[in-house]
C-alpha cells in the first residue's frame, strides 16, 4: 500500500518520540511491502517562531493532501501564559476543527511488567484493555453559556442534537466491532435531558450493530468502576466532558503517561493520531522520552486510517516484547536502576519487528 502522512513533531520532546515513530513505520513498510510517504510540517512553538503562527496554512493544506495526520507535542515553557495571544495549543484545537474531529479514542492497557508503576493494586490491573470513545466537539464544552464579570449567575448547557450522537456512536461500535465486540454507553439519563437523548440515540444506533453487546452506566457508577473492575470494560462511549474527566481517570492505570496514545477521528478514515502526554519540556533532549504513547498511535493511524490492523497489531505487540525483554525508559524503570534511551528502546522495538 502507498499512503501519505503528515508529520508534525512540535516540541520538546517531540521531535524525538516522532523519529522514533518514523523508524517503526519504516521498518514496518519493509516488513509488510508498503510505501509511506512522510511530508513533515510545523506545528506549535517551532510554527511560531518560524512563521507567526501555530498552525501555519501549509501545514493545513499538507494535511487535506495526507491519509492521516501524525502529531507529536506541542508546547514550551516560555509561552505558558495562557492570556497570551499566541501560544502553541491555539494549533491544537485549531487543527482539530479543521478537520471536524468529532470522536476522540484512547485506549489504556497494562502490562504485566509495569503494574507496579499504577495505583492499583496487580489483581485489578490483570487484563486491562480498554478504548474510550469522547464526544469531541459537542455537548457540555460547547453548548450555550453566559459569563460576564460581576454577574451573580453563570451558566453552561450540555446540548445534543440526535446527528451528534449517532456520529459518535457509529464510531464507537466499530471499533468494538474489531476488539472484542463489548460496549458500555456512559450517561446521565436519570437526571439530563440530554443525555436522554444520548442513550435513546445509542440504542438506536445499536439496532445496526447485532453483533455488538451494550450496556449503559451513569458517569458516576462508571467513574468507581473504573477504580474496582477495569478489566471488565472492551470499548467505553462517553460524552465531552465525561469522557475528558474518565479518560484521565483511566490513564493512571497504565502507570506512566508516556504509554498513552490516541486517534481524532471524524468522517471517514482520515485521522490525526498523537500521544496523551505534552512537550516534557523538563527531559527534552536528554533522549529519556518514552516512545511508546508515540509508537502506539503510529499503530493505530495504521489501524484506522489506513485499514492495516495486522501491522498496527505488530507495532503492539513488537512493544510488549521489548517490555517484556526488560527495556525501560526512565519514567518506567525501578529508581536507581539502568534505563535505556528513546533511540535504545526505538532499536528493540525495530529488532522484535524483524523476529
Ligand atoms: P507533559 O505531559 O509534557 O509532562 C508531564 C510530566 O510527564 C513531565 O514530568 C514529563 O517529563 C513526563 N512525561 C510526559 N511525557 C513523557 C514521555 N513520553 N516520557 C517520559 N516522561 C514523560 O505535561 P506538562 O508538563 O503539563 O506540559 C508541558 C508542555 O506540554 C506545556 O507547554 C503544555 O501546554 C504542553 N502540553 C501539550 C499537549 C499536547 O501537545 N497534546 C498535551 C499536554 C500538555
């Protein structure tokens, strides 16, 4: 297969999780016979200061060209004040509207090797793996609402139309439809009108969907059980702001936010994939990067925008093995003990690719 992707490093560390991410790819491309084609543009703090803005137009026009975007990070201590009028994460949610990313996937998974990394204990971390799928551009971040200075009444509104949610939904079976065929709808039916709207819609949705087992649960059981049987969920649907605070209520399990990728889909199968974690602007350039938040949204911009889902599964289970052989970052290995350098884990990964 031949596909173009666009690169956008950032910064801090992003360039260096992004060369990592290019060397996988590209031993992925000789393992399986594919042809990838890297345009890399600008993006954040490096935009900025190259061009005036943090999502220049060329970088834009790259992208409707490309079959998917691949994002590192973004942002840089001296453009932290968030009342300035330019700043690096302006890029963000610039590009994001672009492209009408409306479905935010992030999958959490543990590894045997780093469950002493997480909060919990071993016995709830055992077989966790999970894809939560965030409404992205509607409901409670962007209904309706009135703040103004000195008002004694504020409000925000949490507003759905029908559209919205089957978009979403339509995404979320999928995926659970190529995992393990389980999905939980996350609402608030008891008590919202919209979220009413939300589990009627999801339930209609799922008359397309036979073979895919759902349930519901309200945001709040959801959030505890979370915490006391993870394991149980396959692919988890939530609204905006639900999704936002679950997601990273799921994330500490994977015991380092440097493990963590994820996928902005909308429409169709073109996609912008990047890690959860920012720039690291602390170990920027010492090569102590984890990679591997990077690498498994290479896997799964092959997953979803690119139908390659054996590859995409190689890339998983290549990292696995590294983990599994001992290789460590310093975020993931025990205080005072070696660790190995971006590069290093990169060449692992690479070398259980070629087994
Ligand atoms: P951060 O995610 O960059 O770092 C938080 C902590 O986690 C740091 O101690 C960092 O060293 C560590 N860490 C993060 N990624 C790691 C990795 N791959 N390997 C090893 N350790 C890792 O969050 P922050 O410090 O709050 O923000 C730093 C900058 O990143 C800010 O400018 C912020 O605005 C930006 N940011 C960008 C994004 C994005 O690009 N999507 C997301 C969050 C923050």
């Amino acid at each position: 297969m031949k596909a173009n992707i666009v690169l956008l490093p950032g910064d801090g560390i992003g360039p260096e999780v992004m060369k990592s991410a290019v060397a996988v790819l590209d031993a992925i491309a000789a393992k399986f016979g594919h042809n990838f084609d890297y345009d890399e543009q600008l993006i954040g703090a490096i935009a900025i200061e190259t061009t005036g803005s943090p999502l220049p137009d060329a970088t834009l026009r790259a992208g409707e060209q490309a079959d998917a975007i691949l994002l590192a990070a973004v942002g840089l201590p001296k453009y932290a004040d968030p009342t300035a009028p330019v700043r690096p994460e302006q890029g963000l949610l610039k590009i994001r509207a672009h492209f009408g990313l409306f479905a935010n996937l992030r999958p959490v998974k543990t590894y045997p090797a780093l469950y002493g990394y997480a909060p919990l204990r071993a016995e709830l971390l055992e077989g966790v793996d999970m894809l939560i799928v965030r409404e992205l551009t509607g409901g409670l971040y962007f209904g309706a609402r009135k703040e103004q200075d000195g008002d004694d009444n504020s409000f925000d509104t949490m507003n759905y139309t029908v559209g919205e949610v089957e978009r979403v939904a339509h995404v979320a079976f999928r995926a659970a439809q190529q995992r393990r065929g389980k999905l939980t709808s996350i609402d608030k039916a008891n008590v919202l009108a919209s979220m009413r709207l939300w589990r009627r819609t999801v339930m209609k949705v799922a008359e397309d969907y036979g073979d895919i087992a759902l349930n519901h649960e309200y945001v709040d059981a959801a959030a505890m059980y979370l915490m006391t049987r993870p394991a149980s969920y396959d692919v988890i649907l939530a609204e905006n702001m639900f999704g936002d605070i679950l997601s990273d209520e799921a994330s500490v399990l994977a015991g380092s936010l440097g493990m963590l990728p994820s996928a902005s889909l909308g429409t169709g199968t073109f996609g912008l994939y990047e890690p959860v974690h920012g720039s690291a602007p602390d170990i920027a350039g010492q090569g102590k990067a984890n990679p591997i938040g990077q690498l498994l949204s290479a896997a799964m911009l092959l997953r979803y925008s690119l139908g390659l889902e054996t590859e995409a599964a190689a890339i998983e289970a290549a990292v696995e093995d590294a983990l599994a052989d001992g290789a460590r970052t310093a975020d993931i290995a025990p205080k005072g003990s070696a660790f190995v350098s971006t590069d290093e884990f990169t060449q692992t990964v690479v070398g259980a690719l070629k087994e």
